[in-house]
C-alpha cells in the first residue's frame, strides 16, 4: 500500500482528496464527489479537510539530478 502523502501532481486545493485517492486506490475525482456530496450533510467536514491538509505530510520535491 501507499503511504499517505498530499501529492504534488493532481492537486486542486490542498492535495488532501488525491493523497487519500492515491492511498486507497481510487480516483481522484471519486474522492471529491464522495467529499462535495459529504457537505450536504451536518458536519464539521470543512475542519476535518483543513485538519487533513495540516496533518498529512506533502509530498517533497526530488532535487535534479547534476552529472
């Protein structure tokens, strides 16, 4: 399995619905639906995405390679 990281390539926002997409093996865009459709109910889903992008780490950048 993949670990959980905000990837840099896919992002919209924060990253936060393409990490857990990447880490569970699903779409990008199925994780987004599942998280718009989620607004429609009470809850606090806008802290737990601001959490998620605080907590989970973002994927660091490879330095070029020098010859």
């Amino acid at each position: 399995m993949n670990t959980l990281m905000r990837p840099l390539n896919g992002r919209i926002i924060g990253g936060v619905c393409a990490g857990l997409a990447n880490r569970f093996g699903l779409r990008p865009w199925t994780v987004r639906l599942i998280f718009l459709l989620s607004c429609l109910l009470p809850g606090p889903q806008f802290i737990a995405y601001l959490a998620m992008w605080i907590i989970i780490p973002g994927e660091r950048q490879q330095a070029p390679a020098t010859v």
